[in-house]
C-alpha cells in the first residue's frame, strides 16, 4: 500500500461554552461530524495506523469519536502538543516524527494550518468550493504521499478524497459498517454496562447512589463500553468519574436490562463492585452530582431503573449469604 495522510480539522465547537481556547469543547454536530467521518473510513477501509491530534479539546474529542466508529480506541491517538494551532512547518516536523513503518497517518487539528499544508502538499491546484471553505469543519483531505515522512516537498503529494461529514449520511448502519439497519448513534453506544458500587457497613449492605447527569434521580454508574475495552472496565471507568469511587468489578453480572435510547434500544449488563476506594471530592471528575451511601432496601426504592431493584436485593442476599 502507498503511503496515505488523512488531514482531519477538528468538529464544530462550542462558543456558547465560557472556556479559554484549548478547552473550548464541541458541540453535538461536531460529535456527531466526526463519527461519521470515522463509518465512512471504516466502510472504505481506510482506517490510519498513526493517529497524531492536538491536544485541544474540540480537536483531541474529534480524534477519539472519529477513531471510536471505527473501531480503534481512544488509547490510539497521541496527542502532540504542537499541533495546536500550527503552522505548515510546524505540521510538516510533526509528520516527520512519525514511524517509519506508518502507512496511513491521520493528523487531527485547526485551521489555517491544516489548509495551508493542503495546498502546499497537492501538486494540482485545489478549487475553492462554492462556499469558500475547503475545509469546514470536521471535513477529511486524503492524499497519496512520498514514501518517506520526512521528505515532504511542496508538490509530493495528491488528493485522493476530500470528504465533508455534513455530506455523509446522518444515520449509522448497524451492526456493522454495511449493516441494513441505521441507528443515530455508532452500533458501540447500544452496549452498555453498570455497576451497583457496594460496601459491607457494620454488618449490613450499603449501596452509592449517585444524581443522575442533571441531577433529577438516583442511579448508579452506567456508560458506553467503549471499543477496546471490556464491559467490567468501561463500567469501572463510569465509577470513577461519575461516582468517583474504585473498587473490585466482580466477573459475573447481576444480570441486564433493555432500555430505549437513540432510536433503539440498549443492553446494559449490571456488575456488583465491592468499593476500595472513595476519591476525594475535590478530586472527584463529576462532583456535581452528589453521592449517597443508602441500605440496600432505601436503594432499590430510591432508583430511578426499576429493572436495579431486584439486581440490588439479589446482590444484598448473596453477600449476606441468605
């Protein structure tokens, strides 16, 4: 395979959001922007073996959701520093940084530099689209390069693709990237985990609950299992930065339950977790929310899921040993 680079600016971004620039986070469009931007990889295949990205914010969370729909993790993208708002120059040190043995190299960051190493790569003369922008936000350039990062003239390059995610479908086909079925979301986010965070107390159980994300109800940690990690980890992640406890996920579950969500409906599997560890608040990722030891039985009446209820008396009654 030829070498190929897949320049990648960074979804739409929030401004409504009172932060300073590197921590300027996106907006759902650009969420959603950059998966698809990662199925249509992924149904080309296409997928980068290096991925490099800014460490800001809207650019680091445009690599990872774009490397997430195709099935990479998170863990595959190196954050380097100097590619936040870089130059040209700057960008071509960074590709000459990279391995040798890297085929197909993605680099995720900002314009104007993104676009002016464009220009300065592409032997060919790019037109300017009707609109003005040759790359918008959260849109991909694919080129044909030297066979050696660290020579790359102006000139040395072609371009193979140049991809808008507002031109892709809005829709991910599921379960697979040629699957029938469209969903709203990546096929990922439809398998779930949780944990019921526990504690043996003076003899009897207690449960953490923690508020709900805008702090309506009582749950417990629950989220994505992320590609690349197992349904106890993703859910140890949760309890970390939503409950902000650590502890043990025990390998069998509790059990599982449906519940509808972005056109569907997804599986969330339930694990006990005996807490080891209860972080301090000032350390604590989503302190928001608040957090509550309860008995077993104020828990299972507490609970916004009602499918938790009967997890949580099974789990009291197999750690009492009734």
């Amino acid at each position: 395979m030829a070498r190929e680079l897949l320049l990648l600016r960074h979804g739409k971004s929030d401004w409504a959001v009172d932060s300073d620039d590197l921590h300027r986070p996106l907006k759902d469009r650009g969420k959603r922007g950059a998966q698809r931007i990662g199925l249509w990889l992924q149904q080309h295949d296409l997928l980068p073996d290096h991925v490099l990205s800014s460490p800001a914010e809207r650019a680091r969370v445009t690599a990872e959701k774009c490397c997430k729909a195709t099935a990479l993790t998170a863990r595959d993208v190196h954050l380097d520093p100097r590619i936040y708002l870089a130059t040209p120059d700057t960008l071509l040190a960074v590709l000459a940084d990279c391995p040798a043995q890297a085929r197909r190299v993605m680099l995720v960051g900002h314009n104007p530099g993104l676009e002016q190493l464009l220009r300065r790569l592409v032997a060919t003369p790019i037109d300017t689209p009707a609109d003005g922008k040759l790359l918008p936000t959260a849109t991909l350039a694919r080129l044909s390069m030297p066979d050696d990062w660290r020579q790359l003239a102006p000139g040395s390059a072609s371009l193979l693709d140049l991809v808008r995610a507002r031109d892709l479908p809005k829709k991910f086909n599921f379960p697979s990237p040629h699957g029938k079925e469209l969903r709203d979301r990546p096929g990922y986010y439809y398998t779930q985990s949780s944990v019921i965070p526990y504690r043996i107390h003076d003899g009897r159980v207690e449960i953490l609950l923690v508020r709900s994300s805008k702090g309506k109800h009582w749950v417990v940690p629950k989220g994505i299992a992320d590609p690349g990690h197992s349904l106890q980890s993703s859910a140890a992640k949760e309890a970390r930065e939503e409950a902000g406890v650590e502890g043990v996920v025990d390998d069998t579950p509790l059990g599982s339950y449906r519940y509808p969500k972005w056109g569907a409906s997804c599986t969330v599997t339930v694990y006990p977790m005996r807490v080891t560890r209860v972080i301090d608040t000032d350390e604590w990722e989503e302190q928001h929310r608040g957090r509550q030891w309860v008995s077993a039985a104020e828990a299972a009446d507490r609970l916004k899921q009602p499918e938790l209820a009967p997890l949580v008396r099974a789990l009291e009654k197999q750690l009492l040993g009734g």
